[in-house]
C-alpha cells in the first residue's frame, strides 16, 4: 500500500478531528486550538473537568500493528494548561489493519506508564493494550472495520 506524500499531515488533522467528534459525541464543549504544545481544550459542561489535550496520530503498514508508538515530549502542554487552568492530557491515536484505537489519559499517568526513560512508547502489544483498557484513569474506544470495502 503507498500512502500518499501528505498522509503525514492529513493522519494528523484526522486524530484531531476524531478526538474532538467523540468528546463532543459524549457531552464535552470542546475545540481546536493553534497553540504550542496542545491540540484541543475540552470541557464538561458542569465545568468539573478542563482538558487541554496533546494528540499523537501514527498510521500503521499492514504487519506493523503491533509495533510500539514512540512519544514525543509532552512537556511542551504543561505550560499552556497551567495558564488556562487545565489538566493536561495526551490522546494517542493509532490506525493499524482493521482497527483504529484511541486512548486519552491524563499527561501525569502516561508518564508512569510509558515505558522508555529518554523517548516514552506506547506498546501496541495485546497485553498491554489490554491492561490500558481496564485501567479506570484511561478512556478509550476502538473502530472496527467489520466489512470488505471495495474503494478502489
């Protein structure tokens, strides 16, 4: 499969754009914003809960699903939420085979769970992914292709 020579950017804008449809999707006031080191600010409604949100998207070859997502450093989100009165967040978004999955957890408890001491990973192992999905500080969700397409 060749992806296209903006795939890169386009993956990127997608994960934004997904993160945003299901917080808003499930009561939360949110938006896009242009700002270093976040991606989105979202809130819930009774305003006991302000997420400033860093996105990482990676798109995955067939027979690369299982390979760790490296993290870049979320430090840079720390400032613009401590400036606007958020908790920073990560959403790590990845498009691999049949399943798109999506987790979105708080910045502090991705650091003591990514493993990596210079670059963090996400593994996209069964078992870890696994223990993510009970882990009750972690929202997450999964689309499937259920399907044959025929696009082309």
């Amino acid at each position: 499969m060749e992806k296209s020579s903006r795939h890169n950017k386009i993956t990127g804008d997608f994960a934004e754009a997904l993160v945003l449809y299901w917080l808003s999707k499930h009561g939360y006031e949110c938006a896009c914003v242009d700002h270093t080191g976040i991606d989105l600010i979202a809130f819930k409604k009774d305003r006991s809960e302000r997420m400033g949100i860093s996105v990482q998207c990676r798109s995955r070859y067939p027979g690369t699903e299982k390979i760790s997502v490296s993290l870049h450093q979320f430090e840079k989100a720390r400032v613009p939420c401590d400036l606007f009165g958020l908790i920073p967040h990560a959403a790590i978004v990845v498009d691999g085979a049949n399943v798109i999955r999506c987790f979105l957890l708080p910045l502090d408890h991705l650091e003591t769970i990514a493993e990596g001491k210079k670059t963090r990973v996400w593994p996209m192992t069964e078992r870890f992914l696994e223990a993510r999905r009970d882990d009750p500080k972690i929202r997450w969700f999964e689309l499937a292709e259920h399907t044959k397409s025929r696009w082309w």
